[in-house]
C-alpha cells in the first residue's frame, strides 16, 4: 500500500515505524492460517472469573517527605534536576516526552498507554517494594 501524503493515524504510525527496516507481506485471511489460529483459540474450559478488590492501605505523605525519598533514587535525582535547571537542554524536552511533570517539586508521570488521565506519582526504587 502507498499513499502520497498520509494523515492522522496512519501518519503517526508510519512516523514511529519509518526508523527500522520493515517489510509488510499482505497475506489473504484464507492463506495466514497461523494467524487465524490465534487469533481464534478453542476454549473447552469455561471458568468464570471473579472480580477481586486490591486494597493497599499506603501511608499519607506530604509533598515535602515524597520529594527527599524520590532525590534518594539517582535516576529519579537526575530527571528532577533537569527540571529544576534554568537552562532547559535537550534532556528536559526528553523526559517531558516521555510524560514527566514536575508538581511541587514532587515528580509525576502521564503514562501514554494507560487509560487514566491523571499524572501518577513516581514512586522510587527503595520504596517499591513496600508496596
């Protein structure tokens, strides 16, 4: 397939994949059975799945004590200095691409992939396994 200026989807995925080396065979759905059978596995078992509720009870912090635990953490330490630098160098727009935001001096993060709109907090290594 080729188009001459592709817009919207399309153009921002051909803009992602435009860096590797890739070739796209089109194979009729009668001929990619391979795919058919994935896409389309047998189920003898049918088990019902039950909706169980997490409950993690995490302390309350303010922004204060979150910001000297994540500048314990160097890479955390790093992109929060980059933040903080007057002089916005290259390393600022990346962390801001990847959906970092510094608010109150507390680092957060918009995952690109998730559903929920709202930065998460950017829990550090040492603390992660508290949770």
């Amino acid at each position: 397939m080729t188009l001459s200026s592709p817009t919207g989807r399309l153009a921002r995925w051909a803009l992602q994949i435009q860096t590797y080396n890739l070739k796209i065979d089109y194979f009729p759905g009668k001929c990619n059975v391979v795919a058919a059978m994935l896409s389309r596995p047998e189920c003898s078992d049918k088990q019902t799945c039950e909706l169980q509720t997490v409950v993690i009870d995490v302390p309350s912090r303010t922004a204060g004590e979150l910001r000297t635990e994540q500048l314990k953490d160097l890479e955390l330490k790093k992109i929060i200095d980059c933040f903080e630098d007057i002089n916005k160098s290259v390393d600022f727009a990346n962390w801001t691409e990847r959906g970092y935001v510094l608010n109150q001096g507390v680092l957060y993060r918009y995952s690109p992939h998730s559903e929920v709109e709202e930065a998460q907090l950017v829990v550090p290594t040492h603390e992660r396994e508290k949770f």
